[in-house]
C-alpha cells in the first residue's frame, strides 16, 4: 500500500512537467509567429516607419504674388527672411525647455506658452511657428543649440514689404496670421493654424490669387533630430502677381493734397469704375503686420479715435452737406418742380413754423443760379414741393443707402431716410418738417466717400453709373471674378434714365460752381472743371467755424474733368475742414496732376518734329471774327441749340495729334479754327486737353472767342 501511494505521488509531477513543456511549447510558437509576422510580413510597415523617424518633411513656404500700379510699377514686393518653428517629434519635455528657447529668440515666456497652447489640438507633426522674422543673433543660438534644443528648426520665406508712411495703406491692406475664428470659416477649410492670410484690402479680396502653394522638403535627420542631408524637394508656386488699377502718381499727389487733414480722397474713372487714387487719414504702417504685431501697438490702433484702421473712403457715412443739392436738383428737374421756380432768399426761410437759416442772402434765385451758389433756402423750398419719397425714389437710384459693390472688404451703405426708412427703424411716422433738412444734405441722410463721387459723376455721365473697382477682371479667371461678385455684392452697374435737360442743367450748374460759385478759388484755366461744395454740420455741431474742431462742419467736395462724360472724378472729405470751399482747392491739385501727366503722355503730346496732318475734331474754342457780343451770343446759342449750331457749319483743323489740340491765344484776327501761322508758333499757341464731350469748352481760354462745331469720326461736336 505505502508502494503505490509513493508511485501516485511520482506520477502526479510528471504529468504537470508534461503541460508545463507543451505550455512553453505554446508559448514559443506564439512567439515565433509573431517574430515572422513582424520580421516578415510587417517588415514593409516597419521599414516606412524608420524612414519616417529619419526623415522629416519641412515646409517650403510659397512666396506672395506682388502687387503693382496700372502703370506697371511696384507697390508691394517681398524681402527674404527667415522664422522659427518648434518641431513636436523629438519626444522631449518642450516644457522644460522654453525658459531658455525664450531668452535665446528674446520672447515672453508666457506669450510662448500661450502660442504652444493654441497649438495643442495641431497634429503632432504640424510645426507650431514661435518667431518671424528671427535676426542673425538669434539665427546663431538655434546654431549653437542644437544639440541642447533639437525642436527648433529655422524655413526660409518671403516676407511682405510695404510702401512706407502707409502709401495707399487702406487700398493694399495687410496680412497677418489666421485666426482660429477665420479657422471656422468654411471659406477658410484649407488652411491651417500658422498660416498668413490676407486681412484687409487687396490682401484680403484677392488672397487666394496671392497666396501661392506651398511645397516640403524632406530632411534627413539623426536619432537626435539633428540635421544630416537633404533627399529632395517639392517647390512651391508663388502667388499671382496682380496689377491694381491705381496711378501712382495720382494716388501720391492725393496723398499730399490731404496732408495731416483726417478725411479721405478717392479718385476714379467714372467711364468704367477704375480706381485711380484711394486715401484714408489717419492711415497706418502695413509693414507693422508683415511681422506679428505687439499687443501695445495693436491696442493704440483700435484705441485711436481718429480710427486709422477704418478706410474712411468706403466706410465713414456722414452727411454730405451741399454736394447732395445736386440730386436734389435732379429730382427737382426730373419731376418738373426746379424748372419754374424762383425762390427770394433773404438769409433763411421759415418752413412748417420754423426758420432754417442760409449763410448768405442771395436774393431771387433760379436754379441756374441756386447750384452753384449753393443757396439753402432754395434747396429748403425744393425739399417742401418734392417731399422725402420722391427725394428718396432719385437718391436710391443714384446709389445711396446701397454699396457700390467696390472689391475692398467692409464697404457700409450709407442711409437714405424715406417714410419706410423711419416706421422700420424707429416705428415713428415721417414728419414733412424731417424733409427740410434733407434737402440741403443734413439730418438723416449719410453717404460714403466713394457713393459721393459715383452718384455726382454718373449724373455727369448721363446717369451711367459703375461698379468701382482697384484689380481689373482680365487678371483672373471668370468662376474666381464671379465669386468676388457675389462676395462684394452692391448696385453694380447702372443706368439712371435722366432728360437731356436734366443733364444739361445740372453739369452746367457744377460747371459754374467752379467759375463763379463756391468755388470759384479753385478755378483752373484751360481744364473744363466742374464740381460742388459740401459744408455738413457734425452731430452736436452748430455754426462754429474753427478748422479741426470737433464741432466744425465736415468739408466736402465732388469735382470732375470735364463737366458731361467725366473721364476723371474725385472726391475729397476733410472731417471738420470748416467749408467746402477748402476741399475744392485739394481737388483741383489733384486734377492739375492728372491733366500735368496727360499731357506728358507720349501718346498725347504733339509731335512738332512731324508735319501736322489735317483732322477732324470737335469743339475748338478759337478767336474768330466778331465783337464780344456777337461771340457771346454765339456761345449762348450754341449751349441752348447744340444740334442746330453744329449743323451750321463745319471745319477742317490742323495741328491736332494724339487726343491734344492747339488753341491761339493771341488776340490777332485769324480764321475759325486755324492757328495763326508764325515763325514762333511755341509762343503763339499753347497745348490744352481735349475732352470730346458736346456742348463742352475749357474756361479760361482766350476771351472773345467762339464756338466752331465741327465733326470727330462722324459725330458732331
């Protein structure tokens, strides 16, 4: 018995020896198929892992397209630089090493944490930019680091580089860093925390030209993340370089003309919307944004009160004083009010029991003579016969309280008040005293800069009214112009049905403000210059007149060369300029400028070297047989009854090339239309700018002279 008991205890341990060696058996054979697995089957997966760990993508960053005048010369360019990147994959303690990351690149430590903090929810291997723009210095340290701080890396790319003291600032605009805010915008899905966008202007509309594509660079780096080799390159595209529609030289003499005055100026051609100058003051350094901008100088330009970041010509809605008489005196025509009326202005007049002042007394007026004097009380007595809506039917179809559709972000609209207008916004009734106001450019009504110089131009072009624009179509693809459409929605392009008469009268009346009205100080001689003056009180204003008060009148003027079918117009705003008056003398620098640079024009001056050829031309204002009355009567005649003078006579005029025509202005007796022949005809004549406009003449040429109807290419001038 005790035999057996002994041979079952024996027994028992073999039979766990046995499943313990079939165990390990297992256990080997699991082994042994996951070592083939990962040796042998996963070997490819293993081995693109590897490569990875060795090398690291780095981004080549796409240089932005630049930006250039109509004329071809540089406005915006870019400059080499280089930035700092923080590379997440070397598994350290970043944390640990930023105290001295910010000591070397001269940065706040909790300004780099915060940015670090932005980037937590970034992928692992995204790089997380800490400095633009690092000086050579600092260029050094990440050198003599590398062993002690393998994250940084330094990219080379191209940095924004602006005109200075903030030339066309509010035009151009400038880039910056996207926010996360613009990151949830699907117009924004493609881009990535880091990245620089377009943030105002130019920049912003167009960034998607501008802006390039990207490439990499792989870097072969070792198990310290330390740079070894290079293996290739993906290159980037740069952007689309653009040319804006703005002269230089007009733009540069804007800038001047305005000076320290806040306010703006816009410059354009009302023929097809081209912007030709923009200005806005106080503006700001675009170049200030090329490189992140500090906290402090950020918050002293949103702190600003005199608002440098606002582009004043799209987006300060103010009053516009008298330059609104000129809709008002189409709306007066049109409904066939203004033509009969006769209005006594003895300083004021007294409407719905309360007075409402003039500063002159221009005694009994028409409104050939109340526009471009300017006269309230005739303008009071208009308001009263037309009432708000049908003041509100004309100023909304000439643009106002709509955008003009401009390609700049931001644009307002402005407000046209109507009886609609009031029950919307203020669920109050219209009162007719409300209206009297609003006919000389006060109390509710507000326009932009840019809606100003549309509205009075387009009413000088026969109620042919544009969408202003700085970048031309033809740049861009039609699917990428459309879509600025629809982003920069407004009025667009327009036809404002206006009578003949209308025109007549009214360009007339804005030719007369610049030769015997408002302003008559800015009268240029030889250039048909019309315009009109604007002097608005400022809310909590009154009659006080101290140039930059905060209660002076804004000072206004629109003016245009020549009177009917403008091919320039402009449009000048000093906020609290006093009277308008003084604005008209900024504008009529800026239009010297203009025709001065027209007349260099190769293409327009005269050849003198060459033979003249004879031509056809129109409206040549010349000294013809006669007395002063006689011509004056001629010159009334021809202004009442175009086609009939025209049809009078025709003449054959030599001396004419290239859209420039010679005028005599000496007082000898010569044929209609031919200069005096001389040995000296340099001093016997002298160059002035042809505007082919019918019933059009340049002031100020020689007195005693006469219309010559004529014909240009088959159209009677």
């Amino acid at each position: 018995m005790a035999i057996d008991k002994v041979n079952r205890d024996e027994k028992l341990p073999m039979l766990k020896l046995t499943l313990v060696q079939y165990g390990i058996l297992v256990m080997m054979l699991v082994l042994g198929g996951g070592l083939w697995r990962l040796q042998v089957l996963g070997a490819s997966g293993w081995r693109v892992l590897a490569e990875q760990n060795r090398i690291r993508k780095v981004p080549v960053l796409a240089a932005r397209g630049k930006l250039f005048d109509r004329d071809g010369r540089l406005i915006v360019d870019n400059y080499p630089s280089v930035s700092c990147f923080l590379v997440r994959e070397q598994n350290r303690n970043i944390d640990a090493d930023l105290p001295l990351i910010a000591k070397g690149l001269n940065l706040d430590l909790d300004q780099l944490r915060n940015t670090l903090h932005r980037f937590r929810m970034a992928p692992g291997y995204q790089p997380i930019p800490i400095k633009q723009d690092i000086s050579p210095d600092e260029q050094a340290f990440i050198e003599a680091h590398r062993n002690e701080l393998p994250e940084l890396e330094t990219i080379d790319e191209e940095r924004r580089l602006y005109p200075r003291d903030g030339f066309a600032a509010h035009v151009i605009g400038y880039v910056g860093e996207v926010s996360e805010e613009m990151l949830n915008d699907p117009k924004y899905a493609y881009y990535e925390p880091g990245d620089v966008v377009g943030r105002a202007g130019v920049e912003q509309t167009y960034d998607e030209l501008l802006r390039g594509q990207d490439g990499s660079m792989d870097v072969v780096v070792d198990s310290h993340g330390r740079e070894v080799g290079r293996r290739g390159i993906q290159l980037a595209t740069p952007g689309k370089d653009l040319k804006l529609t703005l002269d230089n030289d007009i733009q540069r003499a804007a800038e001047l003309a305005l000076g320290d005055a806040n306010g703006a100026v816009v410059a354009m051609d009302p023929r097809n919307g081209e912007i030709l100058a923009m200005v806005s003051h106080p503006s700001y350094d675009p170049n200030a944004f090329a490189v992140r901008i500090g906290r402090s100088d950020w918050n002293k330009l949103v702190t600003d009160p005199n608002h440098p970041l606002m582009n004043k010509a799209i987006q300060d809605q103010l009053a516009p004083g008298s330059t609104f008489k000129v809709v008002m005196s189409v709306a007066g025509l049109e409904e066939g009010v203004a033509q009969d009326m006769r209005v006594n202005c003895a300083g004021g007049g007294t409407f719905y029991g309360r007075f409402f002042k003039c500063d002159k007394h221009h005694g009994v007026l028409a409104i050939q003579q109340a526009l471009p004097l300017s006269c309230d009380t005739f303008f009071y007595a208009l308001a009263e016969k037309l009432g708000i809506d049908k003041i509100a039917k004309y100023a909304t179809e000439l643009g106002f309280s709509s955008k003009t559709g401009i390609d700049l972000p931001n644009e307002m609209a402005g407000v046209m008040p109507s009886t609609k207008w009031k029950m919307k916004n203020y669920h109050e009734k219209w009162y007719a005293g409300e209206g009297i106001s609003v006919g000389i450019g006060q109390g509710a009504v507000a326009a932009t800069p840019l809606q100003l110089v549309r509205a009075l131009s387009g009413i000088a072009s026969n109620g042919h009214l544009v969408r202003p624009h700085v970048v031309n179509s033809d740049q861009m693809a039609p699917q990428f112009h459309q879509a600025v459409l629809d982003t920069y929605t407004g009025m667009g392009d327009r036809q404002v049905s206006l009578d003949s008469s209308t025109w007549m009268t009214v360009t007339e009346g804005m030719a007369a403000a610049t030769t015997t009205g408002t302003a008559a100080a800015s009268h240029l001689t030889g250039i048909d210059f019309a315009g009109k003056t604007g002097t608005a009180q400022v809310v909590g204003g009154g009659d006080t007149h101290t140039k930059g008060g905060l209660k002076t009148p804004n000072a206004w003027f629109v003016g245009m060369v020549p009177r009917r079918n403008p091919e320039f117009a402009v449009v000048v705003l000093q906020e609290h300029g006093d009277w308008g008056a003084g604005s008209a003398k900024l504008a009529a620098q800026i239009v010297t400028a203009y025709v001065n640079k027209k007349r260099k024009q190769e293409n327009n001056l005269l050849q003198a070297d060459k033979p003249p050829a004879s031509v056809e031309m129109g409206a040549v204002w010349s000294t013809p047989e006669g007395s002063t009355e006689e011509n004056a009567e001629a010159r009334r005649s021809h202004s009442q009854k175009p086609e009939a003078s025209a049809r009078a006579g025709m003449t054959q005029v030599t001396g004419m090339q290239g859209g420039r025509f010679l005028i005599a202005t000496n007082q000898t007796q010569q044929q209609p239309g031919k200069p005096e022949q001389s040995g000296k005809p340099d001093q016997e004549v002298a160059d002035y700018p042809i505007f082919p406009t019918r019933n059009s003449k340049p002031d100020g040429l020689a007195s005693g002279g006469a219309w010559v109807p004529v014909r240009v290419n088959g159209v009677i001038y």
